[in-house]
C-alpha cells in the first residue's frame, strides 16, 4: 500500500471515530438533561387535544373504528359541498377502508389540481392540538399542504401530551429519523395583508380531524 493510500485510509478512520463520538456525546447529552417545566393539565388529554384543535379554526370529530370512516368522511365532504374526490396518503390501514360509492379515492401523492386529501398523522399533542406528520413513502409531505381540504387521522391513543414526547417516542422507534417532520396546528393562515387572518395562505384552508377511537387491527 502506497503512502498515499495510508493517508486516506487514516483519515477515513480518524472521520468515522469523530462521528461515532458525536453521535455517543448526543445520545449523552440528551439522557443527562430533564425537560424543563411543563404545564400541568386538570383535564383529559383527548379532550385538550380537541378543545385546542378546534381553537385554532380546525373541525374535529371522533369514530369509533377505521369501518366508520367512509360514513364520516362522507358526512363531512356532504356537509361542506365538497366533491367526493379524494388523494389518499398510500398508509396500510387507509388502503383497508372499504369506501361508498359515492366516494372516489386515489392513493399516491398530491398534485396542483387535487382538492381534497387524507392523512395519517403520526402522533398527535394536546398542549397545542398540533398534529405530526413524518414523511415516507406511506405517507408524501405534498398531501399535508398542497389541496384545499385536508382530513386527518389520528389514533386515539397517539395522543400525547407535550411536544416533548414526540421526540422521544421517535428517538424509541429506533429507526432513522424521517426527511421532514410537520407540526401542523390548525388550516393555514397568515395575517400580512391589513392584520386580517386569511385562511388557505400557504397549505389547506379546511383542516378536519377524525380521531380513531379504538387502535386498528394488528
């Protein structure tokens, strides 16, 4: 092996050391410090969940199992005189929805003409009513912020409390963390134009929750 080669490979081993005590000094760092001070809350975290999610102009409404679904979505699209065209986000528990007839449902990505999605979110927070979504290929990031509609799933018993928990339960999952991680609270909005909120600015203008009671079938 030439002297050059030597080189190379020394300093290949010297970068992957670094890294690997990088990555032991963060793991380190993350166990010795606490959370800070978190709020105390006197009521159920389900019913925070709701009465925040609805504070920030987004619908919520709970279903028992995944078979009550399609009737839900139905009432809701029926009520708002949505066409019941919907892009659905390719998760494993969606594809088993057994969908009316008067129900059209594609499951792949967003596109700039889709009006209507539906999401699984990954977690949800009650301290903010935000929803988390992680980015795969079950679930495309276009989904959350291009259509005009967006309804989202959350189990029941991914609610969390904090947003703190949602780091940790990912750090537990023991798999690399996804590409992008949402933290959606409420439809889209910005006030810009004459302090005047405007709905729909940068994503959906609708925001609806259908909280999935019972945990689906393994």
């Amino acid at each position: 092996m030439t002297n050059s080669r030597r080189e190379i490979f020394s300093r290949l081993q010297q970068a992957s050391s670094k890294t690997e005590q990088k990555t032991a000094t963060i793991k380190e760092y993350l166990s010795a410090h606490k959370r800070g001070v978190l709020p105390v809350y006197s009521e159920n975290i389900v019913k925070r969940f709701i009465s925040k999610a609805k504070s920030v102009a987004a619908t919520v409404e709970s279903i028992k199992n995944i078979t009550d679904l399609s009737t839900a979505v139905f009432k809701y699209i029926s009520y708002y005189n949505i066409e019941p065209k919907l892009v659905s986000a390719p998760d494993d528990l969606l594809k088993q929805v057994k969908w009316q007839k008067e129900i059209t449902v594609e499951y792949r990505a967003a596109q700039d003409n889709d009006n209507t999605t539906l999401t699984m979110a990954y977690a949800g927070i009650a301290e903010t009513g935000s929803l988390v979504l992680c980015s795969g290929k079950e679930s495309p990031t276009t989904l959350n912020f291009m259509p005009d509609n967006n309804i989202c799933i959350i189990q029941q018993n991914k609610i969390y409390p904090y947003m703190e928990d949602t780091w940790d339960l990912l750090r537990k999952a023991g798999e690399t963390m996804p590409r992008s991680i949402n933290f959606i609270t409420g439809p889209s909005r910005t006030a810009d134009v004459e302090q005047t909120i405007q709905l729909g600015a940068h994503g959906p203008r609708r925001l609806h929750i259908i909280i999935l009671e019972s945990p689906p079938p393994r």
